[in-house]
C-alpha cells in the first residue's frame, strides 16, 4: 500500500460475490466466540492519527438504478449502507473502552457511561430524548438501548455488558460497512425475484422470512424464528430452489449419515431403541419389518441392506408438514415438536435441515391461494392422522441465504454472527490492511 498524504486510511473494499452459493456443504472452519472475532481486528491508536474510513464501492443511486431484485429488505440495506458510511466517518462518536470489570450488570456502576451512551445514540439503540442521566449507574433507559443493540447483533438481549456485547460495541464501523456489502453482493448475485410471493431463510440471522411480493410490500406477511445446521458438520447450505408441494402427517425417513453415525451406535447397546422412538426397519421395496434389532438386523443396516424410518405422529422430528424444495442436498423445511430450541439466540442445531418456530403459518399463507384452501383445512390436514401431499398451483421460489448483515422494515440493521466463518476471509483482508498500514506509519 501506497504511504498516504493525510493520515486517513480509506479501505478500498473489493467486490466479493457469495462464492458459496452453490456449494452443497461448507468446509469451512466452525466460528470461534463473538468476542474473539471481533477482537482478531486490530485497534487502531487513537493517538496514531489516523482515520479508519470506508472507501465507497457504490453510490445509494446507482444500487438502487441497477437493481436486479424488487426485494424490500435489500433496498433498505442499500440505503443503511449509506448511513454506516456517515457513521464510519463520523469521529465524534466516541469508542467505547472495555470496563475494568465484568459483566457489568444493570445497577452496577461504569465509568464509560458517558461514552455508551454517545454510541448507543448514534447507532440508533437509545432515543436522545429518552435520555436520563443515571450518573455512573448502568440503569434505565440505558440498559433498554443494550437490549436493542444486543438484539440487533444476534446477542442475548440480557442487558448485561459481557465479553460478547462488549466486543460487538467496539467493533469499527468501518467493518460494519464491510459487513453490509458482502451481504448486498450475495443478494445481488441471486436470481432476480420475479413478482408474486417468495420465501427468504437467512441463516445467520436464523430466521425466514415470507414475501406476498407486491408492488409496495414493506414488510414481509411473516417472520419467524427458524434453527439450521450446525457449524461443526452439518451446515445448511445455500440455495435457491423452489418450493413445490407440502405434505402432511410426514414421516422421516433417516438419512444415511445419521443412522451410520448416531444411531447405529445406540443400537448396538440397546435393542428397544426403535420401539421407543417409534422407529421401524424397511427393507426393499418398502417393506415395514416391524422394529426388533438383532445381531442380523444391526449387520444388514451397516451393510446398507435394511434403513430406519420414524413413523408419522406427534412425535416425529419433522412434525406435521414439511416443505419440499428438491434439492441435490436434500434440504427442506419442516415443523418441529420441539419448541424450547427457539428461544436460544443462536439456534445451529440440526443437521442442515430447516426447523420453522410457526410452521402452520407458513402452510396456510402458501396454500392461500390453492382452491379449496383455508386456515381449517389446513389444521384438519395437520391434525393427521393421513398422509397428504399437497401440490402448489404456483411454486414459490426459496432463497436460503448465508447473510450476516441484514435490514428490517423499520431500518434497522441487524449485524449477526458469522456462524460459518464465511465472511472472514473478506473481514481478514480488512483487517491486514489496517496492519499494513500501521506498520508505515
């Protein structure tokens, strides 16, 4: 890098187009902590003199000119990027220091106050005219400001100031920028959403999002919390495919991977798994034979001969609809019995599937308009005890996203975990150019 006149380093951030998408499983290494990616990035001197500053790539004008998509949530994005740039420039913003002593919690007193406040403020976590002065108590409305700021990066909105929170608020600007453009040229590089409805599963954020795809849309018809594969082994992939048809009463035939690696194992020491777990062997030609183990039975799964399928009911994992979207990966997503997982932050715990938080919403708003459908067949159909599949008159198309900033309709920016490790090849490159850099100064 070429010495500079002034001391501002203007990052010139290079296009990088998802080149993930496509790819079938990640091999990609599992996150570490939030505070220690965070914390890979180099502080720059405040004594030093110089001014970390993001280099525009594109103008607001020209994002929203070439636009390849009619999607709300990236028009949105395009505009809070523009924001983020002003904040990034802005150095009257002042950084906030690692307390002398955590977790700070509500109550306990901080000698940065002033100093959260100030960033909370500009951020937009804090309303200025809610502002009450606590004195060097971390109290009121302050803590509220957290909980938002907390949300907004996938953090437990727990209001206290841990090693987690503390890393997200003094993570530079500058890399908040960078964080927004990787995540509009992902967007940019998917098909063009035609108009009608469509679904958006964006997976660091862990959520899905469900578009009626009208002109004038502003928020999506739902949004929901979703689970999705886990960073060690079984990432969900991205993808964009269409979803064809619903089936009700669904049983879960168990992939390979999962009945060599998981079960088999139990087996071994317990024969009456499959009875409790209402499991049965089905040979060829689909063939039920029943669910006794033996040491003949255990020999015929390994080889490949027999495979295990959960039978259909209320305690099955795919619950009582799935949502196909074929797919060389076998994704799709499907209700779940087991609620209590949504109420974690981060919510990586299958094996690449998509476990929704309100599937039944999603069935009845994609069946709304198949004849001959509403709200009641839909919960007659869940209710079983059948199996039905349901075509869609209209396949919806499905874009399952890898996405670690995002924007709601109420422009907020949410800036979430990079579960994946995706974005730091990108985030490394930032960072190396700040050590650059500082070595010349």
């Amino acid at each position: 890098m070429r010495p500079v006149a002034a001391p501002v380093l203007v990052l010139a951030l290079a296009a990088t187009t998802c080149h993930h998408a496509g790819r079938r499983r990640s091999d990609l290494a599992p996150d570490r902590a939030a505070a220690e990616g965070a914390s890979a990035i180099p502080a720059v001197p405040r004594d030093s003199g110089i001014t970390v500053r993001a280099a525009p790539r594109y103008t607001t004008a020209s994002l929203v000119d070439t636009l390849v998509t009619r999607r709300p949530d990236y028009r949105v994005l395009v505009h809070a990027l523009a924001r983020y740039r002003a904040l990034a420039a802005d150095t009257t913003i002042p950084p906030f220091p690692t307390p002398r002593a955590m977790p700070v919690r509500p109550a306990d007193s901080l000698a940065a106050i002033a100093a959260l406040r100030a960033r909370l403020t500009a951020l937009g976590d804090l309303d200025r005219a809610a502002e009450s002065d606590t004195g060097d108590r971390y109290a009121g409305m302050l803590v509220d400001g957290v909980r938002r700021f907390q949300r907004r990066h996938g953090l437990d909105p727990d209001g206290i100031l841990g090693a987690a929170t503390v890393a997200a608020l003094q993570t530079p600007l500058a890399l908040r920028v960078r964080e927004i453009e990787l995540s509009l040229d992902r967007t940019r590089a998917e098909p063009p959403v035609d108009s009608g409805p469509y679904i958006v599963v964006n997976v660091p954020a862990f959520r899905l999002f469900a578009w009626n795809g009208r002109e004038g849309d502003t928020a999506p018809a739902l949004d929901m919390r979703a689970i999705v594969g886990k960073a060690v082994g079984t990432p969900t992939p991205t993808l964009v495919n269409q979803l064809r048809y619903l089936d009700f009463w669904p049983d879960w035939n168990v992939p390979r991977s999962i009945l060599v690696n998981e079960i088999l194992p139990i087996l071994r020491r317990d024969s009456l798994y499959l009875q409790r777990e209402h499991m049965e062997l089905v040979g060829r030609g689909e063939v039920v034979l029943g669910d006794t183990v033996n040491p003949a039975v255990i020999e015929a799964l390994t080889a490949g001969a027999l495979r295990v399928r959960q039978r259909r009911g209320p305690t099955n994992p795919l619950g009582r609809v799935k949502f196909v979207i074929p797919n060389d990966s076998n994704i799709y997503l499907h209700d779940t019995p087991n609620k209590a997982l949504f109420e974690r932050a981060r919510r990586d715990f299958s094996h690449g599937c998509i476990r929704l938080e309100h599937a039944r919403e999603l069935a009845i708003w994609a069946m709304r308009d198949h004849a001959g459908w509403d709200a009641d067949s839909v919960d007659a159909a869940m209710a079983g005890p059948e199996f039905r599949r349901v075509m869609l008159p209209r396949t919806i198309p499905v874009f399952v996203e890898y996405n670690t900033a995002m924007a709601t309709s109420d422009g907020a920016v949410w800036f979430l975990p990079d579960v994946y490790n995706r974005d730091r090849p990108a985030l490394n490159a930032w960072r190396d150019s700040i050590v650059g850099l500082l070595r010349q100064h």
